[in-house]
C-alpha cells in the first residue's frame, strides 16, 4: 500500500500537512478534514485506504482522527511517519488549548468572563448531545441496540460502574448477539 | 506516590478504555480527575472541556490543561504521552494485524455489538458535563433554566443547519455574558 514513489513526501511534508489540520480544524470533524487533505488534495490515500483506515480508528480505541493519522502516516513512511502525522495532528491545539488556559487562569475570577465561560460551557454540552445523537442515530432506532446503549448509559450516568466493567460485562453479550450467521454446511 | 505517577496510571487507562473516540471515557474522566484525585472541581471540568471545543484539533487534546492544573508543564506533558501514547501504539499494531482480518465475519460483529455501547458512553458523556454546567444544584434556577436552553439550541440548531460549531460556543458565550452576569 505504499504510495508511488513519485509522490512519497519526506517526513517534513508529512508533519506540515496534518500540521495544517491540527491548526484550521475549528469545530471538529477532524476526519472530514482528513480525508478532504489525504485523498482529494495531496492524493497520498484512495479512498478505499482512507475508509479501510478509518474503520480500524473507530473500532480500536483513542481518538478516530489520531489514530487515522498514525495509519495514514505509517503507510506514507513507517513509523517516523506516524509519528511526524500524530505530532502534527495533536501539537497546534495543545499549542492554543496553553494560549486559551493561561487566559482563562487569568481571567477566572472576573465575574463578565466567568457568565460568558459558562455560555461557552452549556454550547459545548449541547455541541456533544447533537454528536451523540447524530452519530447513534441508527443505534437509537433500533430497539436491541437501544437495549444496549441505555443500560450502558444507566450504568455509567446513574450506577456510577467504572468503565472497565461495563465493557467486560457489556461488551461480549453485545459482539455475541451480532454474531456472524454461520453458513450452511454444503 | 507522585501526582506525576498519578497522572501517568490514569491517563494511560483512559487511553487504552476510549472505545469510539475519547468523548466515551468522559465520565470515567471526569470520575478520575474530580472524586477520585480532586486535581478539578466539577466546575474547572466542564470548562477545561469547553475550552477543548474552542481550540482547533482533536477535542480530547484538552487533557492536557488538566495536567498542566496538577503539575505544571510537567503534567501537561505526561498527560499528552499518557492519553495518546498508549492507543497510538495499539493502533500502529493491530493496522498489520487488522489487515489480515479483513474478511472475518467476525470483525463486522465486534464493529456493531460495540457501536450502541460507545453511544451510551458519549450520552453518559453529555450527562457527565451537562450536569456541571445546565443541571447545577448549586447554582440558581434561572441559571440553569438559561443554560439548558442554550445547550439545547446547540443542538437543533446543528440539526436544522450546517454551522461551525465554534461560532455557536462563542455565540453561548455572548449568551452567557449577557443574561448569566448577574447569576
């Protein structure tokens, strides 16, 4: 799956490209991005790469968009390539997040910042709610797998059961209930 | 043992729990870094969370201020290692191992017995910072009153209209400093 060699990027383009990203993506939907740089603009991927890529990124865990990257950039150049993608996915937002966190550490206590951190704060609440929402759509209408992300969510929300036992108690009643149908013998 | 230690244990486990994309292990997060170590208040959570939505790049890379909160530019770092470090590993790994996978029926069944869990944990997720910042019992009626409606017309807004949704935080912003002033 490597790219041709005409278009390998050395270890600097690479770093500079998901750089780009990790500085202009306001607002989430990192992978869009992605996608958009990757395979329409600098033609490193196909599109059957991205989505294959994709998929192991949602199923493993950690973030999609980081773990996108650090296939991305391994099939671009080996493991200095995943490396060099993940620093430039991850390295401006922390770069701002210090920028944003020395401005709040300042301002904090000033009562005009504080009502306007809260705005902010019910924003993000409902940013997140229309994520979930939009993302489990097929999950929510679908009455067994409704069955699963409520008692997932009583558990976490109400219970207070920490993660790992969710997913050890959870998780394989779930994979075992969407099974592959074994086929018929011939 | 050092809150540097600390830090390392439980953002690692975090790393390797984020099922779906880190906005699952939110609770657990919030679980860990409020009653559990008490390095952030319920408040500073939610807002450090907030802040993470502001800045441009992956939304989790907000951990990294909770580390900086308990130990400085040390902390910012072992956070940063710790929560990217250890699924970034397992995901270089298992992108070999995967491939040979491909056509495993049973692939496809771990995608989907999973997919409903990782919505509940990101609904528990909502749960966990909305109930520091609309459904506060500590804060006055009014405040939450105007702070549910705010989050909820996030939400239909992004519904009914592609937006960026940095222009809606800092419209919740203005919202805030306008009518939550005097709360």
């Amino acid at each position: 799956m490597q790219p041709k060699a005409s278009n390998r990027p050395t270890l600097a383009q690479i770093f500079t490209a998901f750089a780009r990203i990790g500085a202009t993506s306001f607002g989430g939907g990192l992978v869009a991005y992605l996608r958009d740089a990757l395979v329409d603009e600098k033609k490193w991927m196909d599109e059957e790469e991205f989505l294959a890529a994709l998929e192991i990124g949602q199923t493993l865990p950690g973030l999609n968009s980081v773990n996108v990257s650090i296939i991305a950039g391994r099939h671009l150049a080996g493991p200095l390539g995943a490396i060099s993608a993940a620093a430039g996915i991850i390295l401006p937002g922390v770069l701002a997040l210090v920028i944003l966190g020395l401005l709040y550490d300042r301002f904090r206590h000033n009562p005009e910042v504080a009502a306007a951190l809260a705005g902010v704060a019910a924003a993000a609440v409902g940013l997140l709610l229309q994520v979930t929402l939009k993302i489990g759509a097929k999950q929510f209408s679908n009455l067994k797998d409704l069955f699963f992300l409520v008692a997932t969510f009583v558990m976490v929300a109400f219970f207070h059961v920490s993660l790992p036992t969710v997913l050890f108690l959870v998780a394989p009643v779930a994979i075992i209930l969407c099974r592959p149908k074994t086929e018929p013998k011939q | 043992m050092s809150d540097l230690v600390r830090l390392l244990n439980v953002f690692c486990l975090l790393s390797l729990l984020a099922v779906g994309g880190g906005s699952a292990v939110l609770p657990e997060m919030q679980h860990e870094t409020v009653a559990v170590h008490h390095w952030v208040t319920d408040d500073q959570f939610a807002t450090i969370y907030s802040l993470g939505q502001m800045a441009p790049g992956p939304n989790m890379s907000m951990v990294a201020l909770i580390g900086w909160q308990v130990a400085g530019v040390a902390g910012l770092l072992v956070v940063l290692v710790a929560f990217y470090l250890p699924s970034s590993f397992l995901v270089y790994g298992c992108s070999y191992i995967w491939d040979q996978f491909k056509d495993n029926p049973w692939r496809n069944a771990v995608q989907r017995g999973m997919a409903p869990i990782t919505i509940g944990l990101m609904l528990a997720g909502v749960h966990a910072v909305g109930k520091t910042a609309c459904i506060n019992s500590d804060r006055p009626l009014d405040f939450n009153i105007i702070s549910s409606i705010v989050a909820l017309a996030v939400t239909g807004i992004l519904f009914a209209k592609h937006i960026n949704p940095v222009l809606l935080m800092l419209l919740g912003g203005g919202v805030g400093w306008f009518l939550l002033r005097g709360g």
